[in-house]
C-alpha cells in the first residue's frame, strides 16, 4: 500500500513497479458472460481502456509494458514499489508496498486534508486497482504511475470504471458528442485536451452521463477540466431508488425534483414512489383526504422531468398488504382477510391489512387503482408490492399464486414488465416455477448479513428475472445506521452481478411517523448508487469525501464525516437488532424495559459515549460549510436529530438508573425531558414543511407526543405501537 496522501509533498508523485519490461502478467482474467458483451477487463483496467480511446498500444499494455522512461520532473518523488511476502490482495496478489517508511497520512490537526480522503478508511489508493494513473506514451508504451494526492478519479461518483488524467488544466467547454453502438448499454468515452471535450456514446443515457461527469470534475476544479481520459459503462442495467411516500411523508414537488436531478448525477436511472394512499384516485377521496397525496397531474409533470434526466419513473402500488389505510374504512373493510381485525405474534390486536384473494371484489378494487395509476406514467414497469401479507396463512400459498397470475391478467398490465417482492417466494419457493413469465422477483432484505447470493443463486437457477432490493437503514433510526446500509448494498450489487440479476434497487422506508429526515438516507443512497454503476470501483468508496463534494458540497470537508460518525453511533452500544436503532426504540415505544429484550446489555456508560461521540459530530457540523441550494436546512435537519437522540441518551441513563422503566425515573428528571422534548417536536414540523406537504405530518409527531406525554406523566400505553 502506497503511503497516504498527505504524507507527500504536494506535488506531483509516481510509483514505478519492480516489473521487467517484456514480462508478461500472471494474473489470470475472469472469464464471464459480461466479457463476451464488453470490452476486456484485464489486470489493467484503465492501461485497457486509454489503449481503445488512444487506439494503439494495447498489446503492449496488455504484457504490463512500462514503455521508454519518462524524464523525473522536479518535484516529482518516485516510489519504488516491492511485493510484500505472506500478504495478498483482493484479486490474488502479492500486496505490495513502497520501499520507504508509511506517512501517517493527517495535517497537523490531525485531521486529513479535505477531499483528498481515500478508501473506506482514508488510507490511500490501491495499487494494482483501477485507481490507477497511467499515460500511455507516442511510442505505445505504457507509465505506470501513481499520483498522490490524485483527486480526479477518486472523488467522482460513482468512481469510473477506468479513467487516466494529468496535471493540466483547460477550461471547461461544450462536448462534442458523437454516438458508437458497439459501447456497451449507457456507456461513454470521454477524452479532454488541449483541443476540446470529446464524448463518445453509446446512446442518448451514455451521453447524458459524460456531461455528468464532466460536470463533477468542473466542480473539483473550479471550473477548469483535467486533461484525460474517462471510459465507463454500468454493471447493472437498472439502478434504482425507491422512496416511500405512503409513510406519512409526501415530498413536495420541488423536494423531489431536486432529489430526482441528484440522483441522476450519480448516475440512478429509476425512481419508484411507494404508494398506500398517497396517490388522489378520482372515486376513493376518503382514503386520501388528510395525506396531500400526489395528482395524476403531478406524476405526469414529474414523470416528465424523469425522463429529461434518463430517469424511469415507475408506479409502485401495493396490491395485497399494507392495505391497512384503506381497510379501517367501512366501505372496504369487507374486502379484508380479517374484517375484525388480528393478533400479532408479540399478541397485539392489530386492524385488517391485508386483501383476501380470493374474494373477486378485492381484486376489482385493485383493477381500478392500477387503471388510474398507470395512466399517469410512462414506465412500461409496474410494482405490484404484495410483500407481508400478514393475515395470509402458509397453508394459503397457492390463494397467493393464483393472486400473482390473477393481477398479470389484468387488461392494464398486459405488455408490462410485473415487479413483485420475494419475501413470499423465499419461504415457497415452489411457486417461483408458476409464475408469469413477465414477473420480476424484487428479493429485498436490509442488513449486511442478508442471503442476497444464497437467494440470487435460487433465482438464476429457476431462470427467474430477479433485482436485489438493499436499504438505506435510515428508518427507526433517527439517526442512521450507514456501515450496515453500506455493506447491504455491496452485498446485493455483489450479487446481482455474480448471479445475472438486471437490476437494484435500494429502498428508503419511512416506517413508524417517517422520522428520519433526507440527508439521512443520502450516504446510502449516494454508496447504492456507486456499487451498482461499477461495484469493483466503488466498493471501497471514500463516503465521507464524496458527500463533502457530490452530496453537500462542503468546502470545508466536515460535514460528511459528521454524517457518517452520526450514521454509527448506534454500534456504540452492545445490543444490536435488524431493521432498527436501539439507541432509539424507547422514542418509538416508551412503554418498553430499557435493558431487557432486544436492549438487554444497554449501559449507562455506553449511552454517556454516545452522547460524547454526538458533541463531536455536533462541532464538526458547525465547522461545515454547505453551499447546496438547502444547505442551511441540511444542518438544521442533522442537528434537531442529533439533539433528539441526546435527549434519548439522557433518559436511557436515567432509566437505567432506576429500574429500566420511565415510570422509575424521578419525576424532576421526567419534566426536564418534556421541556427538552417540546422544542424539538416543534422544530421537525418547520422541518417537515420546508421538504414536505402538511398531510401525514400529525401522524408523524404522535410518535413524538406520545413520548412527551409519558415524560409529562409517567404513565405508558402498554398497547401504543402507532395504530
């Protein structure tokens, strides 16, 4: 490993690798489908990649020539490179190391420099990864060379799949794009010098990400281009982003158009808005009435603006479970499985959530909410969910089949592609068999941990269309839980890559009042949106430096690191439970033990730590500089959730003080939690308006009442859980 940039001079540095020229690489290729359709990826994937935009050399840069010596330039340290015995690296080899002693890699604050962060722990580009620099010489030869600090290539995102730049400089300017059907599918070359911008296509979504990119390298260097080479292409064809709108939360249409260009910068070309009842059906207004719910209009309008940023907009509709806001209305009650309603395995009594399928009417009722829906979109895609359909019994499998083959029958879905999720068919894989032929399975699961290979694999072998689905991890969380979302995501990218899945998309559920806000969920979505471009690239993506630059645009190169300390802190503590904080559930369910169950191990001294690690995260947001159009709100939203998660802190020691029961916590102490609490309830609705239309937003602060009346009294409602 190459010592860290800060470690240099701040001027130019290259490696020189211990290689004989002549010699041949060792390293074997991987053979798969992907390179029978795409240009080879050898050991050397930009030396590959100059040698088809230059158009000669690439022989020799396929034998690992290192071409005539170049001159040293002054200022320029050379780092001998040597292979280190008993260590490997990712593909296999020998690791290797420069010659002298490791740099330490800080300023003399201790802190690295801004932007020039590397890896997923700041330690330094790879060698022997496609990180590289390399130059490839008039006589077709290749340098091999590294510089440090190499900004360019390490700060895009996603990262390039191969891309090669010097020290020069030239303005920006227009492209002049040009289109090559033999580039595979979105995929671009993109080449700057002294005589212009030069795009080469593959289609309309290629060029649209090399302005992408340019744009991104305009921003690092104020204006100006380096002078280089950029060959990219996308592993995965599709590279979604699903939002829940259903979940108390409904964007405005300006919160979700700045989203929407966001995240097509990043390279994401679909968008599915998650609907319950959030979407104005002409002949169901009681369902809607208190949601502001999107108009067919508006989806049309967005739809539009999707389009114009090489987005899909795609209609997602449950259309079995999470019925529930349809179903505590008299009118559709009967459709229910259980009209009066069910018991939970923690034994609450729940009300109707699902459809029955086999009652002719509901599907009906289903039939018209997709003939309005659709007609609003232009996807030739349609999510129909029927995930968690919690009253269905096992023994009812195949009512579910019939239910799948029912809905693709539908006049209005004929023609479209028909998204479901896999939860069901994970537990009966029986029925991945006889479904449709136009069904793709949306396997989604949300931790690290999560089967997405074991699952993909099973998919594959039936020849089953399949996307793999991670998380953001920002729900029930306040705060976030980042490294977990993190590893989900690659693992899922991974996967979708090794087994032949088409797609991923990565979800941002707003369970429980929705009471995380965006900038959240965005390192998650901004690192899903890298590994599924280029997983080889991006897997060990420097987070925190790219939100800095791509994400909020801080000069100063605080305020990602603030976000990604905050997005941990909830491993502080030793109890760790999926699909939630527990840092935070006694905010959602205040009537809970703290110290028992799923919080069993919790201690004061670890939520002290907390509170420390919060100050910090606190101070660095104060040092940050966010020039995004919502920069200002960014902050304000990252600090009314860090004071709120300080205040569980300070009433999770104090239970734990007592017996673990708020009831046990003295009464003085109870009442400063209710002031702390009061101010902070009224912040997140300013908060909530300036992103968000009014509907759902007093179903997302009884959440917070309810835990600010249990502090003013004492008194918990064993049976609160939201509904």
């Amino acid at each position: 490993m190459p010592p860290r940039a800060s470690s240099l001079p701040a001027a130019r540095h290259r490696v020189q690798h211990d290689r004989r020229a002549g010699r041949a690489r060792t390293r074997p290729r991987r053979h798969d489908d992907r390179d029978r359709q795409r240009p080879r990826r050898c050991g050397c994937v930009v030396g590959h990649a100059l040698a088809a935009l230059e158009g000669r050399g690439a022989a020799r840069a396929r034998q690992g020539h290192a071409g005539r010596r170049r001159r040293r330039r002054r200022n320029e340290r050379v780092l001998r490179l040597r292979r280190e015995p008993g260590r490997v690296d990712r593909a296999g080899r020998g690791a290797t190391r420069p010659a002298g002693a490791r740099g330490r890699g800080r300023r003399a604050d201790g802190r690295p420099p801004p932007h020039a962060r590397r890896g997923a722990s700041a330690g330094g580009d790879r060698v022997g990864r496609a990180d590289r620099a390399l130059r490839t010489h008039r006589s077709g030869g290749v340098h091999r060379f590294l510089r440090l600090p190499e900004e360019v290539a390490v700060n895009l995102l996603p990262r390039p799949r191969s891309s090669a730049f010097d020290d020069r400089r030239v303005p920006a300017r227009e492209p002049v794009v040009r289109f090559d059907a033999s580039l595979p599918a979105e995929g671009y070359r993109l080449t700057v010098d002294d005589g212009g911008v030069e795009v080469v296509a593959a289609d309309d979504a290629g060029a649209f990400y090399a302005r992408a990119t340019l744009a991104q390298l305009a921003r690092l260097h104020d204006g100006m281009l380096p002078v280089g080479a950029v060959h990219d292409w996308p592993d995965l064809p599709v590279r979604g982003v699903m939002l829940d709108i259903s979940r108390d939360k409904v964007p405005t249409q300006a919160t979700l158009r700045e989203l929407i260009a966001r995240l097509a910068s990043w390279k994401v070309n679909q968008v599915q808005l998650y609907m319950e009842h959030t979407f104005a059906y002409r002949d169901h207004e009681e369902v809607w009435a208190s949601a502001s719910p999107l108009t067919g209009d508006e989806v049309r309008d967005l739809d539009r603006f999707c389009r114009a940023h090489q987005v899909e907009l795609v209609p997602n509709r449950n259309c079995l479970g999470h019925m529930e806001r349809w179903l505590k209305h008299e009118r559709y009650r009967p459709l229910a499985i259980a009209p009066d309603g069910w018991t939970d395995h923690r034994g609450r009594v729940r009300a109707p959530t699902t459809l029955d399928p086999a009652k002719p009417a509901a599907l009906a009722l289903v039939r018209e909410l997709l003939a309005e829906l659709l007609d609003a979109f232009t996807s030739p895609r349609v999510h129909v969910g029927l995930d968690e359909p919690w009253e269905l019994p096992p023994e009812r499998a195949k009512d579910y089949l019939d239910w799948v083959i029912a809905l693709c029958a539908l006049p209005e879905l004929d023609g479209r592609e028909v998204l479901l999720w896999g939860d069901i068919l994970a537990n009966h894989p029986e029925l991945v068999d006889a479904l449709p032929g136009e069904v793709t399975v949306c396997e989604w699961g949300y931790e690290d941990w999560h089967p997405f290979a074991a699952r993909a694999s099973t998919l594959e072998a039936a020849e089953r269309p399949f996307w793999l689905c991670p998380g953001t991890s920002s729900w029930l969380s306040i705060l976030g839980r980042v490294t977990n979302a993190m590893g989900n995501c690659a693992a899922a990218a991974d996967a979708a890559r090794a087994h032949g899945g088409s797609g991923l998309l990565v979800t941002d559920w707003g369970d429980l009042g929705h009471l995380q806000y965006l900038p959240v969920s965005e390192p998650a979505l901004a690192y899903a949106a890298a590994v599924s471009w280029c997983a080889e690239t991006n897997r060990d993506l420097d987070l925190s430096a790219a939100l800095d630059v791509h994400v909020f645009d801080d000069p100063a190169g605080e305020i990602g690191g603030a976000v990604m300390a905050l997005g941990d802190l909830h491993r502080v503590v030793t109890p760790q439970f999926f699909n939630l904080s527990t840092l935070v559930t006694h905010l959602y369910f205040p009537q809970l033990q703290l110290d028992r169950g799923f919080t069993a191990g919790i201690t004061g001294a670890e939520l002290a730590d907390v509170e420390a690690r919060l100050a910090d995260a606190v101070a660095a947001l104060d040092r940050a500089r966010p020039r995004r159009a919502d920069g200002a709100l960014v902050l304000d939203e990252l600090r009314n959730a860090a004071a709120l998660v300080s205040l569980l802190c300070r009433d999770g020691r104090a239970r734990l003080d007592a017996d673990g029961w708020l009831a046990s916590v003295p009464e003085r102490r109870r009442e400063g939690f209710a002031a702390a609490l009061a101010p902070l309830i009224d912040t997140h609705r300013n908060l909530w308006l300036a992103r968000n239309r009014a509907g759902g937003l007093d179903d997302s602060c009884a959440w917070l009442e309810n835990l600010h009346g249990a502090y003013r009294t004492g008194v918990t409602d064993r049976r609160w859980g939201g509904w």
